[in-house]
C-alpha cells in the first residue's frame, strides 16, 4: 500500500476509534425517574415535579400506575428534582433525585414507590416525606 492512501485510511479511522473509545466520556448520563403509585384504597396520586430549570407539570398516577421522567444530569453535579405529590387529604413532598444520594445507588434508574408513610427507593429502602 503507497504511503498516500495509508495516510488517508488512518485519518479516516483514527478520529472514529477516538469517538468510539471516549465520545461519551464527557457526555452526562441520562437519568430516568419513575414513580409507582403504591398507596391503599385505590386512590390516584396527583405528582407535581420539578427542578430549578424545568417544571414538568401535574400528572395523575392511578391506583398501581406509575409516571416517569428522564433528564440528563447537569455538569456541575448538583442536579436536583423534587415532587409534591397529593392524595385523598394529604400532600407531601419528596426530592426524588438528589446527585450526591442518588448517581450511584440509582445507576441511571430510580424507582421510587409511594406509600402514605413516604417514598421507598426500589420499593425496600424507604424514606421519609421532607414536609
């Protein structure tokens, strides 16, 4: 092979092995947050979510259902989501993603599983409410 076309095919492949091996290095992972609407009685659950940039509205979970949302944590490592949520008479609210608690135990997945005593993360370590 002449030295011309070895030039050619090792500029065309170097940069695709570079981005294959450290393209998502730099790239924040995508998280996803599902919430599963674990209260007795059969009641809905009314979930208001949001952060400091994104307000993601009201949604109803019904009995047994379950919501999700998925973002991309921010650079500086401190993204934060909290949720109120309400049902029957009660209205609490919860962070469901904190990144200092949540990046490793969640490994890009945190179900959270609501019961009127507070959120269990993964349905077994539950949390109590903030409010």
């Amino acid at each position: 092979m002449n030295l011309s076309i070895r030039l050619f095919v090792a500029f065309a492949i170097i940069p695709t092995l570079l981005q294959a091996c450290i393209g998502d290095v730099y790239l924040p992972a995508k998280t996803r947050v599902r919430i599963f609407n674990s209260l007795p009685g059969g009641v809905t659950l009314t979930v208001h979510c949001q952060s400091k940039d994104d307000d993601l509205g009201f949604h109803q979970i019904p009995p047994n259902g379950s919501w999700e949302f998925v973002f991309t944590t921010n650079i500086e490592g401190t993204t934060l989501f909290f949720c109120n949520m309400q049902w029957s008479d009660q209205s609490h609210y919860f962070d469901v993603y904190t990144e200092k608690r949540d990046y490793d135990r969640c490994n890009n997945v945190c179900p959270w599983y609501v019961r009127p005593s507070g959120p269990c993360f993964n349905n077994t370590d539950c949390e109590n409410w903030n409010s």
